[in-house]
C-alpha cells in the first residue's frame, strides 16, 4: 500500500501569502500543455525535454511569482519523488525480471503453450479475463502487466493478432482486476484518503467496474471476429520448433511464475514478490536453460538477445535489462519533478477549489472530481496524486451535500487508476509501453478500459445511478473564497 506520510496541501491550508490567484495557477499548467504540445507533437522530441521546460517554468513562477525559497520548491520536489520511489524500484525491478524470465524460459514457455490453446477469434476478450483475474488475485496491475502482459503480446504475435489490439486488452483487464482488489496499493490508497471502509468502496465500484470492464471485452469479442486477420508472420508450428530449438521448456520454467504470483497471493507487496521471481529466474536459468551462474546473472544488467532462428521471435524475447531503463526511469523522475512543483506551489489546490466552486449538482460534483482526478494525472503523472489531492480537497463537499464517503472514493478511483495509461508522460504509461514494446500512443485506441471507466462515472453522475441520495441538510456547494 501507498505511503500516506505525504499529504498535499489543500486550499484552506495553502498561507494566503503562498496561495497563487486561478490566473497564476492556470500559467504553469498552460504552458506545460503547450510545452509539450509543441516539443513532443510537434517538434517530435522525446518528453524528457518538454517537461524540463515545464518545471523550469513552474518553478520560475513559484520563486518570482509567489516568493518562495529553494527550499520550498526542492522539499515539493522530494516529497514527490518519495512518494513516487516505490514506483521507480518496481521498474527496476521489472526490467530485470523481464530478461531473467525470457532467459529461464518462462516467458517462451508461456509463449508455446499459449500458441496450443488459443486462436485468433477468442484470443482478445480470453486475454482481458485472465489478465483480470490474475490482477484481482494478486493486487497489482503492474505485475499482470510486466509477467502475463509480457507473454500475452508474444502469443498475439504468433496468432497473427496486432500488438496494439493485445496491449489494450492486457490493460483493461489489469485495470479492472485491480480496482476491485482488497489487495491493491490504490484501492486502499482510495478508501485511506476519503476515510471509507475497504470493502465499502470496493462494493461501490463494482457496478461501474462490471458495466465498463463488460463493454470492454464485448468489444474485444467483436475485434477477434472482425479485425484479426487469423494469420501470423510465421505459422504457430514454426514459432513453437525455434522455441523449443532454444529453450528447454519443462515444468520447471514456470517456477518463476509460481513464486511471484504464490506470494502475492499470501499478500506480500509488489516489489518483494517481483524481485523473488527475479531470484527464482536466474536460478532456473542455471538449472534448465544450462547457463553458467555469471551469464544468468548478467542478463540482469545487459538483457537479452536470443538467436532462435527466426526474426519475429528474437524481437519478441529481445529485452534491455537494468541498462534497458533509463530512458523510462528519466520520463518518470520528471514527471514527478513537475508534479511535486505543481503541487507545491499550490497550483492545484488552487484549481480544485475553483472546480469546486462551479458545482451545483450532485451529478455535477461526482462528474467534477472524476475530471479533477483525469487533470491531476495529466499534471502529476502520478496515480497516486491522482487519488490524493481530488479525495482530500473534496472531502468536505461531499460531506457537505450529504453524500457518503463511497460516492468520492469511487469517483476518483474510476477516473484517476486507469486513465494514467493514457498519458504517454505518465508514470503508469511509460511502465506500460515499456513493459508490453508498445508505445502509448498505438495501444490507447485499443485500451478501452481506460475510456469507459470514467465515462460510465459521468453517465452514472448524469442520471444518478448509483450514487448516494443527499440529506436534506445539504448545504450550497458554492463557497465563498
């Protein structure tokens, strides 16, 4: 679970002397919009240098702008980082778990008896169930992802099935098994912040979890029937002999898997389970695949590079390892760095009290803090600050127009998990199109999941599905500054 020794600042304790007019809080996020409007859709630069921009600017207006120190801004900067820390490990960590389960042969191994069982036409929605399932009984989507995801996207290829089409069903079924586990860092992170009861919030979920995620694969049915072409760039056969021409594929390569998923099963965190099947990887690759303990080792560090004899497979079990990351980790570390600026300086304190002051409706308010949520991972690239500030700031409107605690704690979990895959910057969606070879904005078409849980949040405010009655003691939502 999420660390909650970082809580962001709200408006009423922002000092008025630190506390910036909408007109300065809107600055920074306008010109991070443009910034990377214009370097990485226009000028087509990597994100890395937009958003340097956009934390010089934010923190230019936070020192000239508001007067604050240095300090101030590199305290909002670290606090930011630390909450994002464990984030960064986990992907460390999946780097290196990638190359040793593709070198003990895990992955191959998933890989060919996938290619067994599966065809073209059932291939999407089955992949959507299992990844959901597998992400409801262990808590964390980004382990579905970074271990089954990884193997999905092989057996697609080899069904003939495009990468995008598997990714986006990898990660609605991750999404949506996560946000109704017990063992989720950001469902617990969700129900910690709005002061809900676990199980509360998970049940207040559900309907809106069960129409998206149901959507979903009968989408997922439609384009197995329709879009798939059913042929590979190689037969099946042919993939499954150059497999099995490299890997010894007994048993025993699943140890790796049977250890992660055993002990996020027992409810161990996410970075001990993964990083046990890090250590379990390099001891099958020794015992099966044969290598010596310093090559099973070094894949950690280098990665893989395996000649099976066919192309489309060694791009497929092609990993980067350790040395692999840092182009992900430094997407991550400045968004974050951007994040913690804005958070400091009150910039989106400040947005969120204005939002608030536009609500007029229950609808409008459930519909407000799913769009505040959205923004805040736009802003942040983090899916816990997504969580945070909109389940902390709007606390006490909800309160104040007689809603339950679950009203809030479901809007921002329905809008702010799953959305962050959407967002190449974010620190979700880099860990995604890193883990799968397929860049955000290729599989977001396919990632229906990540549309239709906030959409049917809004549709639910609309009509009022759903969502708790007022009291008669409800107060007016507009509030004086």
């Amino acid at each position: 679970m999420a660390s909650l020794d970082f809580e962001p600042l709200t408006y009423a304790e922002l000092p008025e002397n630190r506390r910036p007019s909408l007109r300065l809080a809107l600055l920074p996020v306008l010109a991070t919009v443009v910034f990377l409007g214009v370097g990485s859709a226009w000028l087509k630069m990597d994100p890395h240098i937009p958003l340097l921009w956009a934390i010089a600017f934010t923190g230019l207006v936070g020192y000239y702008g508001l007067g604050m120190s240095w300090d101030d801004l590199y305290g909002g900067v670290a606090d930011s980082l630390l909450m994002g820390l464990q984030a960064v490990l986990i992907l460390f960590t999946i780097y290196a778990l990638i190359s040793t389960w593709i070198s003990s042969g895990t992955i191959p191994g998933l890989m060919y008896y996938g290619l067994q069982l599966l065809s073209p036409t059932i291939f999407l929605p089955v992949t959507a169930v299992l990844s959901g399932l597998v992400a409801f009984s262990i808590g964390s989507s980004w382990t579905t992802v970074g271990t089954l995801g990884v193997a999905f996207i092989g057996i697609g290829s080899g069904l003939g099935v495009p990468a995008p089409m598997t990714a986006g069903a990898i990660l609605s079924g991750a999404y949506a098994g996560d946000k109704q586990s017990p063992l989720s860092d950001t469902t617990n992170l969700a129900a910690a912040v709005t002061n809900t009861n676990l199980y509360e919030h998970i049940r207040g979920m559900r309907t809106g979890t069960i129409l998206a995620f149901g959507i979903g694969v009968l989408g997922y049915a439609v384009l197995g029937v329709q879009s798939v072409s059913g042929g590979s760039t190689g037969s099946v056969g042919e993939i499954q002999t150059a497999l099995t021409g490299t890997y010894s594929l007994s048993l025993l390569v699943f140890l790796p898997l049977v250890v992660t998923f055993g002990l996020a099963l027992r409810g161990y965190p996410a970075l001990p389970s993964l990083l046990a099947g890090v250590f379990a990887g390099a001891i099958v690759t020794i015992l099966v695949q044969g290598q010596s303990f310093t090559e099973s080792w070094q894949v950690l560090l280098g990665g893989t590079s395996p000649e099976t004899g066919m192309d489309m497979v060694n791009n497929l079990l092609a990993s980067g390892g350790i040395e692999g990351s840092a182009w992900t980790i430094s997407v991550v570390v400045a968004a974050l760095t951007l994040g913690g600026l804005l958070e400091t300086t009150g910039t989106l304190a400040v947005l969120a009290h204005h939002l608030s002051k536009k609500v007029s409706s229950v609808g409008g308010l459930v519909a407000g803090t799913g769009a505040s949520a959205t923004l805040t991972n736009v802003l942040t690239a983090q899916q816990y600050m997504s969580i945070v500030v909109p389940g902390m700031t709007l606390r006490n409107l909800y309160e104040e127009y007689g809603l339950e605690s679950k009203d809030l704690s479901r809007a921002v979990e329905a809008a702010g998990t799953p959305t962050g895959a959407l967002i190449p910057w974010h620190a979700g969606a880099v860990y995604m199109a890193t883990a799968l070879g397929v860049p955000t904005l290729q599989y977001a078409p396919y990632y229906f999941f990540g549309y239709l849980s906030p959409l049917v949040l809004f549709a639910m405010a609309a009509t009022g599905l759903g969502i708790g009655t007022p009291s008669e003691k409800k107060k007016s939502a507009t509030t004086a500054d």
